[in-house]
C-alpha cells in the first residue's frame, strides 16, 4: 500500500513536470512565428533601404589612380606568304603614382523611409599624389613611341551619380574633367582629365596631381592603395564605425558621435604593379587590398529584436519553473491553463517589443512591453492564489530577468560571458533556495509544504 501510494506519488509529480515542460516546448511554435515576422520586416527594410540607395547612390571607393598614356609599337609579324612585315600596335601603357594621399571628411546623415532609417553619406576628398621615374619605365620598352600630348589621368569610380563636385589640378594647372570607362580597365567609370602640353612629363620628371570631389554614398567609404606609399586619413561624424578590409587603421580616435582615422600601406603591402602595357584586370589585387569603414546602424532594432527572441525559451522555462517551485514552498496547485496562460503572455512580449520599436526605438519600446508583460503577469498570478508573497517572487524573478536581458542585449563583444555568468547566478539561486527541500517526501497536488526543519 505505501509503495503503491509512493509510485502515485512520483508519477503525480512528475507527471507535473513533463506537461509544464511540454507546455514549454509548444510555445516555442509561436516564438519562432514572431522571429518569421522579424525576419520579414528585415526584409522590408532592406528593400527601403536599397530604392534609398539607388536613388542616393550605393558604397564609393577611392584611390584607383591611373595615368594612362597612348604609345604606338612597331611589331613584326608573318603575312599569308610566310615573310615578316611590320606594322604598327597601338596601345597605352599604364603608371601607378609614386606617392598618394587622401584625405576624407564625411558628413553622415540618416534618411527615413516608412518606418526605417538608412545611413548615407557625403564625402569631400581631396586626392593628392605625384607621378616619378615614368621615363625608366618608358626605356623598358622597346620600338615604342609615346604620345605624351595624349596622356590621361583616370580616378576610377564606384557610383558616377554619386558625383556631386569635381575639380583636377595637373602641376598646379586645372584640366577639364569628364567622366567615362577607364581605360586601364581597372574601374568600369572614372573621372577623366586629359594632359597635353606637359614638358615636365615628356621629359620624365616629377609631376603632381590634385583631385578634388564631393561624393554621395551609402553603407561603406573603402580605399584603393594604389600609390607606392598610400597614406589616408580620415574624419566623420558617425560614432560607431566598422574598420574593414585588407588594413586596420595605423590610428583612429572614437570621440562622442566623431571618429578620426589614419593608414598609412606600403608598396610592399599589397601586389599591385608599378606600370602595364594594355588592358589588364587587377580584380583580384584590388579585392585583396580594399580597405575602409562601413557605416551600420549600431545594434538595429530587428538585430535587437532577433537576439531577444533567442532567449524566449529560457524566459517561459525559469518562469514556469518559479510558479512550479510556489506550488511546493507555498502549498498552491497551478493549473496547465494557468502556464499556458502565463506563456502567452511571456510570448506576446516578443510581439509587442517588434511592433513598438519600430515607432519608439528600442529602449522605450523593451521598457513599455516589459513593464506590460511583467504587470500582467504578476497581476494574473495575484488573482489565481491571492498570496501576495508568491506574485511577489514572480515579481522580483521578471523584473530581474527582463532587466538582465536589455544589459545583455546592449553588449556587443561581452555578450556570451556575461549569459553565462547570468545563466549560473541562476542556477546557484535555484539550488540555494530548493536546498531544503525533501523531494522525496514532498505531495504537491495535496498542497503540503515539504521543508526540513
């Protein structure tokens, strides 16, 4: 009879157990319908975010300077009847500067569409650099000659609708600029300027360049080391940049809403070559040598929304786990309509944070569906065992851990170790307060405590 009684019992309880855990389980299916609609309302901001860009215009790079000259060789080859003949190949052949600094001062402004933000910029840049030892170069290739009253400078172009200004000094002398397909074939468009009439480059000596233009873009400013030393610094009014590509920044500043940056490659850091002859991609150098910073909104809302909406299992779990442990500390009987009405609750959280954070911003939008659900809640738990002390724990365990998840969800880099530190505070208060107890005498549909003396 005792046996039998203590079979019932540990079925009893334990059948307890396995419904809540199932209940659990099942309110997962509406969480993930809510991480769906986060995922959907991403994409509608990305789709607002691409028709702003197309009509602003998308990323710019910069520093693909290229000085194309135009050179007529004389070859030989075999005719129909096996003889050589000569004839006459023209082609350009193409000179990187000996030096090349850039300077970027960007103005970063933030566009609405609907109910979404996009960032897009403004750059003034001032693109200066000098051309050297082009005549040794010129010496390396033989029967050539070189029409220097047809040289080029060519700075190639992500976005040519980006154009706003553009001026071009040669030697301190303003050429014309104009825009096209970049005849080294590095770039697809460019701003173009036509030399003529410069001794100082037909005698091979040192020439010096100037471009300056103002560039519309959007989500990333990246630079081109194209000189044998490339030196680039940078200033912006956004406070939260993502340094990118093949270098890190030799120094940068992160002041308020301002940052400042600077690089400084080296020949020797990247494969690019120091002249060629004729259409030659460097595809592959340039993708390898890229450098710059991207402009992302800091911890969007969906991303927040997203990472919340990881942490809803543990949220439905330890809260059921707290109204199960008043059953036995307090006497009370919870029924399953009881969890599954607190569940939805704790899920219609998620639901709420989504739908006011894209009107309220994150903050206010986690303050005002947190305050909501933990009221409800509590208020709900009050009604249904009229003891104040066990609403109060619910209480003090939501407060505590919807407080805990928005310090979570504002770090970026400590995010793993500060869960994991929360999620064994946890666990060494639940065993603190379930140490005394006696789980092996405990009746909990009867409504008797079980606490050792």
């Amino acid at each position: 009879m005792v046996s039998q009684t203590a079979g019932s019992f540990r079925n009893s309880i334990w059948g307890k157990v396995t419904l809540v855990l199932v209940i659990s389980l099942l309110f997962m299916i509406p969480v993930g319908q809510v991480e769906d609609l986060i995922r959907e309302r991403h994409r509608y901001g990305e789709q607002a975010k691409n028709e702003v860009e197309q009509k602003w215009s998308k990323k710019q790079s910069t520093g693909a300077v290229v000085l194309s000259v135009p050179i007529v060789q004389k070859r030989t080859r075999k005719n129909q009847e096996g003889k050589k003949e000569v004839y006459f190949h023209n082609s350009h052949v193409h000179f990187l500067p000996e030096d090349l600094k850039i300077f970027a001062v960007t103005d970063n402004v933030i566009r609405h569409r609907g109910l979404y933000r996009i960032p897009l910029y403004e750059t003034q840049l001032e693109v200066k650099g000098t051309f050297a030892k082009i005549k040794e170069h010129i010496q390396n290739l033989e029967d050539t000659r070189v029409l220097w009253d047809k040289a080029e400078l060519n700075l190639g172009v992500d976005e040519v609708r980006g154009l706003k200004e553009v001026k071009v000094l040669w030697n301190g002398v303003a050429l014309k600029p104009d825009v096209g397909n970049m005849r080294a074939n590095v770039c697809t468009a460019a701003v173009k300027a036509a030399i003529a009439g410069d001794s100082a480059l037909a005698a091979g000596g040192r020439s010096e360049f100037h471009v300056s233009l103002r560039i519309k873009g959007s989500e990333a400013l990246e630079f081109l080391p194209f000189g044998e030393t490339t030196e680039v610094k940078m200033s912006s009014n956004w406070g939260d940049p993502s340094f990118d590509g093949a270098f890190l920044p030799d120094r940068y500043d992160i002041a308020g809403n301002r940052f400042t940056s600077q690089w400084k490659v080296l020949g020797l850091n990247r494969n690019l070559p120091k002249y060629w002859v004729g259409g030659r991609t460097l595809k592959k150098e340039m993708d390898k040598a890229r450098f710059g910073v991207k402009f992302l909104m800091p911890l969007e809302t969906y991303q927040l929304n997203t990472r919340a909406v990881k942490y809803s299992f543990l949220f439905v779990a330890l809260t059921f786990a707290t109204m199960f442990f008043i059953e036995i500390l307090f006497g009370l009987k919870f029924h399953p309509m009881h969890y599954t009405m607190t569940g939805a609750g704790l899920c219609l959280f998620y639901l709420l944070l989504l739908s006011l954070s894209e009107h309220l911003g994150f903050a206010a939008a986690y303050a005002l569906a947190g305050t909501g659900t933990i009221l409800s809640i509590v208020l709900y738990v009050l009604g249904v065992t009229r003891v104040k002390k066990g609403a109060g724990i619910v209480l003090v365990q939501l407060s505590v851990l919807y407080g805990f998840l928005y310090v979570l969800l504002q770090e970026e880099d400590f995010a793993l170790v500060a869960g994991s530190i929360g999620l064994w505070l946890v666990l060494g208060l639940v065993m603190y307060v379930t140490r005394r107890i006696d789980w092996f005498n405990i009746h909990l549909l009867e409504g008797r405590t079980a606490l050792r003396p």
